[in-house]
C-alpha cells in the first residue's frame, strides 16, 4: 500500500494515500460547540467547510497537536457518499513521509479494537499503526456528511 506516514504525539501512524488529497500546513480551526475534543471545528478548504480532526486527541485521548512549524493538516477523503463525497481534515504534527508499506509481517492482532485503527507494519525501523479515515467516518456521524459550501442551502 502506497502510505503517508505521519507522527501524533510521538506515535507514528500511516493513512492509505489513495485517500489523501491534499497536505497543507496547519491552520486554526472554528470551534463547535459540544463536539467531542477530538474534532477541532471546522475549517475553510477552498469555500467549503470541513470537521478537522486533532490526531493527538483522537489517539491519545487528551492534549493537541502543537502549531509548530511542521504541523500539517491532511485533508482526507472517507470515500462515503454517492455526490459529493465526505471528507475531513486531520491535524498532525509531522507528516514524516510517503512511502510503500508492505504487509508481510504485519501485526494484526489488537488491530479492529479501535475501529479507525488496523495492523502494525515496520517503516524505516519503526512500528507503524494504520489509521482508517471511512471507518472513523463511520465511527462518528459527524464526519460522515459531505461538506457545506457557503451560500448553499443544507438539505
């Protein structure tokens, strides 16, 4: 599988490329009120509002990632829905890299426990954790409905 392998609070994690569109450096998001801690608010993507995700505070389960420098935001397509597909954003703290992860040898067990996470593959000497962008969609309603685009009536 052709992978972005990112790093959320020190943990490194790898989302299938086939679902990244774009990496951009990371921006501020506007709160919603009573969303989980996990989801940010929302941001602008070219007229279009879309949920960011924290990955330190979905994975960790508390903090957030850090605006640093090499903070990133990866927009991600869930691949649900017929027209306009969802999508969120997911803010990390370092996008380390693309590369090519091989199965063999992968560490399933565990994996599915957490929905949005599967097996553990090694990259570059390190344990990387699959991250499932359609299954935290899935997961979480919230994530599941194509984006607004502003000056457009909601259904």
């Amino acid at each position: 599988m052709r992978a972005f392998v990112f790093i959320a609070d020190g943990a490194r994690y790898a989302v299938d490329a086939a679902c990244v569109e774009a990496v951009h450096p990371l921006v501020r998001a506007r709160p919603v009120p009573g969303a989980p801690p996990w989801l940010s608010g929302v941001i602008d993507v070219h007229g279009e509002f879309v949920p960011l995700v924290d990955a330190v505070a979905l994975m960790r389960g508390s903090g957030s990632v850090r605006p640093t420098l090499g903070a990133r935001v990866m927009l991600l397509d869930t691949g649900i829905g017929a027209g306009p597909r969802a999508r969120f954003a997911l803010a990390v703290d370092r996008v380390l890299d693309a590369a090519t992860l091989d199965d063999d040898g992968a560490w399933r067990a565990g994996a599915g426990t957490v929905a949005w996470l599967g097996s553990v593959v090694q990259h570059a000497g390190h344990a990387v954790q699959r991250f499932e962008p359609a299954s935290l969609a899935e997961a979480h309603r919230q994530l599941a409905a194509p984006a607004h685009v502003p000056g457009k009536a909601l259904p």
